[in-house]
C-alpha cells in the first residue's frame, strides 16, 4: 500500500483523546508516517470535521488534501443511487 484516504471518522478518533479507538486511530497513523505511507484527506472531510471543531487541528502538515468539485459530486451520487438500489 502506498497511499490512503482517510474519512471523518477516523480523523474525529484521531483527534478526540476520549473516544474508545482514540489509541487504534494513533496507531495507524504512526504506521502511515513510518511506512511513509502517502495520506490523503477530501475537501469534503474538512468540511464535516469544521461542524465540530477547528479544521486548522486536522494534521495537516501529514496529509495532501484532495479537492471535491461538481463531477465528483455527480459521480458519487450515481455511486451512491447504484448502491441503495441494489441494496433494495
């Protein structure tokens, strides 16, 4: 593996020292770091994030941020149609 995309969640975990998988979310990122493992975080991640706390205490020196503009929009929600269709 060469490079991962990290969600919300995980950042809430990695970010929360009270939260249950506080230290599972420490452990893989010191893991990303040390295989030098690329990170990548979504535009769209910063946005859900800043609903509860500062986006500038995201680790942002670690991560590359990947835009979210209107064909990834378009394209997740065909994805996301596909799979509550199929899940009917």
């Amino acid at each position: 593996m060469d490079s991962i995309l990290i969600d919300t969640s995980f950042c809430i975990r990695l970010l929360k020292n009270d939260d249950p998988l506080h230290q599972n979310a420490k452990d893989y990122f010191k893991y990303f770091l040390e295989q030098k493992i690329e990170i990548y975080l979504s535009s769209i991640v910063v946005a859900e994030y800043s609903v509860k706390d500062d986006a500038f205490n995201l680790p942002l020196e670690f991560v590359k941020i990947i835009p979210f503009d209107f064909f990834d929009g378009k394209t997740a929600g065909e994805f996301y149609s596909i799979l509550i269709n199929k899940n009917k």
